[in-house]
C-alpha cells in the first residue's frame, strides 16, 4: 500500500511539474499596455512601421505562408501593394518575392523587405515607394557574396549615405551594399559573428534548431541614428557589438574591421533589436516572453512581460513613441520541435508605449 501510495505521489509531482514547465509563461500577469495592431491566422514575420503610422508584416518562411507581404489595415493583414508580388504558393520567380523576413521603412519613405531566396536560390532585397506604392528597385546579391544556403534575414538601411548592411546567420558575416551601384562585400570569420555556446530555453525547455540545441549566430543588425555605428550580435549570444559604419563603406580591409569591433553592452538571447534615436536599443527577450532595453548607462532593464509573448521576433519603433512587434510562436514550428506545427493561431502584431 505504501509502495502505491509513494508511486501516486511521484504521479502527482510529475504532472505538476509537467504543468508548470508547460504553463510557465502564463504566470506573468498581461501588460495592459500591450496592444493588439493586427490579428492573422497565418504566422507574421517581421514588422515595420512608417512615419505616418502605416503598418507592415512579412508572413514567416517557416510557416505555411500564400502571401509574403503584408499591410495593416483596419486590424487584419492584407496583401501589399497587391498580388502581383505574392507567390500564392506557386514555384518561386524572378518576378515574386519568395521567402523575405526582414522588413524596414527608411526615413526617405521607403520600404525594404529582404528575400533570402530559400526556394528561388537567390538573395534579393527589394525596395517600394510608400507614395505610389510602387517596387522602386530589386537588387540580388551576386553568388559569390550570398551564395545558394544562405540565411539573410536581418539588415539595417543608411539612407543618409546609400548603404545597406545585411546579416547572414548561416554562414556568420556581415554583408554591406552599395545602393547606388549594387556592388557588394562580406566581411566574416569573426568571433563577435559568431553563436555563442550559450542554451535557449523556453518554458523550461532547451530549443533545437535543426534537430540540435540552437546555436544561432548573427541575427539583429542596426545602425545608430547618425548612422555611423553599426550594432550587431547573435542571436544565441549575451554581447551587442557595435563597428565603426565607415570601415565597410570605404572599403577598409577585414583585419581593420575586426580591430574596430568592441562590446557595446550585454543583451539577451534576441531575434530583433531596434535602436532608437536616443541610442536606446530595444531587444526581444525570447526566454523571459518580454521586451527589454539597453540604456546608454550600460544596463538592461525590462520593458514589458507579457505572457503573450510566445517569440516576439522583431521590433520596429516610430517617432510617437510606440514600439511595434510580431509574435509569431517560431519555436514551436518544426525547424524547431523536428516535428508537427505546435504553432496555435490566431497570431499578432502588438505595440505599447515606451516608457
């Protein structure tokens, strides 16, 4: 009886903690601050917002996405500009994005979405006018720079000085484009570009990426509001980095650039950042479901909790104030679990009020 009655109790303590593990996120308490922008029932990417308040969205490559890019309106996502640039689920083209992720808006009113060309073969980064809602310009970086496996999916616009700066976590490097001719250079092979051997977990759980625990390198890349530092790290990482933006722009030579990569504080382990015009950068904290900000003293301190915050991906600011994100589940996706979609729609593009 006794031998029963202490294998009902192992029972009992397994479930609870079973329970726990699995609910740990629920005991953070909703932040009333946090609001709804958008609601889909497919999985978003990332998000960008523009000086007049319009909203945008890429549907995530690693869902089960018909259309690519999107446009906030009137709470739900909708088609941008329109079809004629949306795969449907169709074989991938020159003419239709394939799988883009990250997206910005530059401070000349343009749009730019970058397409890793996971099914096309191709890196592209596209450009649309805001005004005519209209493709400005595509560029595809030649294969020597984003060969075929590459996973560029973050990046940082200098509209000030025609430069795009671009990150590539599978094999670690930042690459820089030249707007104005399309020539393009990598700089790779530094330890700052690279994972370090530091576990993800989520509710109690290790995250695997890839059928092994996740070791993600380069991820979040931007650029200080003078655009003259470029801030960088891992996303399975605990250091920011921050590079003199000149030394890609001239062309100075790997051994330069790497002498001039320094610590620019501590983060957590993060899919987005964005930095504002303070010099506040603003991460997503995957493990904690939260938002946290990095001041110009050097300490982190949190933003917001909220158990909603199942992988908020990506962080955009305006210039009233407002911090946007997506929250998009990607760690139950099964490039992730290495099984079925554990993914729960619906799914949303939040934002609330810095403080």
């Amino acid at each position: 009886m006794k031998s029963l009655s202490r294998a009902l109790l192992a029972a009992a303590v397994s479930l609870c903690v079973a329970g726990t593990v699995a609910h740990a996120a629920e005991v953070l308490k909703q932040d009333k601050r946090l609001q709804v922008v958008a609601v889909s029932e497919v999985r978003p990417g990332n998000v960008a917002v523009a000086a007049d308040g319009r909203v945008f969205a890429t549907f995530h490559p690693l869902g089960d996405a018909r259309l690519q890019l999107a446009e906030a309106v009137d709470g739900e996502l909708r088609p941008y500009p329109d079809m004629s640039v949306q795969n449907g689920g169709a074989a991938a083209t020159d003419a239709t994005l394939d799988t883009p992720l990250g997206i910005s808006v530059d401070r000349k009113g343009r749009l730019w979405v970058i397409d890793m060309g996971l099914k096309l073969g191709k890196t592209r980064l596209w450009s649309f006018d805001l005004k005519t809602n209209k493709l400005a310009r595509k560029y595809e970086l030649p294969a020597d720079i984003a060969p075929k496996g590459s996973f560029v999916q973050d990046f940082a616009i200098d509209e000030t000085h025609g430069w795009a700066y671009l990150a590539d976590i599978a094999n670690p490097g930042i690459i820089a484009l030249n707007l104005d001719s399309g020539a393009a250079r990598r700089f790779g092979g530094h330890a700052a570009l690279q994972a370090e051997d530091v576990e993800m977990k989520i509710d109690g759980r290790v995250v695997n990426f890839g059928g092994k625990p996740a070791r993600v390198g380069i991820n979040p890349i931007t650029l200080s509001a003078d655009r003259e530092t470029l801030y960088f790290g891992a996303m399975n990482g605990t250091t920011w980095y921050r590079l003199p933006a000149r030394l890609l722009r001239e062309g100075a030579d790997d051994a330069a650039i790497a002498a001039a990569i320094a610590p620019a504080g501590p983060k957590p382990i993060s899919d987005g950042v964005a930095t504002g015009a303070d010099g506040t950068h603003w991460f997503t904290d995957l493990q904690r479901h939260a938002i946290v900000r990095l001041g110009r003293d050097g300490k982190l301190r949190d933003a917001l909790r909220d158990p909603r915050l199942q992988w908020p991906d990506n962080l955009a600011l305006d210039g009233d104030g407002w911090v946007y994100l997506s929250v998009n589940q990607l760690d139950r996706t099964p490039a992730f679990t290495g099984g079925a979609d554990g993914g729960k729609p619906p799914y949303y593009l939040y934002r609330f009020r810095a403080r």
